[in-house]
C-alpha cells in the first residue's frame, strides 16, 4: 500500500509541484490544505503518514500550530518547507518534532529525498526468502 502525503501550502503553484512531485514518485497525496482548519480536516477524513507543512499559511493560519496539532492528535509528522525559516522559527517548531526542514525554493529532489528517508526507516524490515 503507497504511503499517504498531506501537502500543507497556501502558494498554489507550490502546492502543485509538491502534488505532482510526490504522486509521480508513487505516493498518493490525500490532498491539499492551505489553511489549518482544512488540514485538520482532511486528517480526520485520511490515514496519513507524513505532511509537508509550510510555516505561514492562509487566512493567519500558522503552520507550525497546524504540525502540532497533527502530530498530538492524529500523530502526523511533519517537514516544513517553508521561506521563513529563521533560527527563531526552528526553534519555535521544535515543539511539533517535525522531521526536517527544507528551505524555500526547494527542489522537489530535495523534497522526496526527505520523504524517503523518513518513510524508510518506518517500513518493517522485509522478510527474505527461506
């Protein structure tokens, strides 16, 4: 079963290449949140594995309250990718235990490099022929 991608991105274009990027590399992106409150809802709709979470979101949404909520209520990781990234902003987002940080504008190489490498380790180790 591919593993399921939340992309939470205010900046349409942005949001498209990551939903490309990731389905092309086969995970199934359960949608597109720009708001906290669209993101919470289609946590509750979906079994998600992992978000990719921008820091400032529509609406004064906060990405980072977004990544908190996810991970305490439904224990959705997070990577931000964000163009705010600031030593105060980690700092800040530490409190979400997110998986990394990718600053904006970012490859979708970059982007699935950090998908993988976290989604890989969550894999059960594979069972090998007798």
């Amino acid at each position: 079963m591919p593993n399921t991608i939340l992309v939470v991105e205010d900046a349409a274009l942005i949001a498209m290449d990551l939903v490309i990027a990731l389905e092309d590399a086969g995970y199934v992106v359960v949608g597109v949140a720009a708001t906290k409150a669209a993101a919470i809802a289609l946590a509750e709709a979906h079994s998600i594995d992992l978000a990719t979470m921008d820091v400032e979101l529509a609406q004064g949404s906060n990405g980072i309250d977004t990544a908190i909520e996810l991970r305490n209520r439904y224990d959705i990781p997070s990577i931000f990718v964000s163009g705010s990234l600031t030593d105060a902003t980690i700092r800040r987002a530490a409190a979400a235990d997110p998986i990394g940080f990718l600053d904006k504008p970012v490859l979708a190489e970059k982007v699935l490099h950090a998908v993988e490498r976290y989604l890989s380790r969550r894999r059960p180790p594979e069972v090998l022929g007798d």
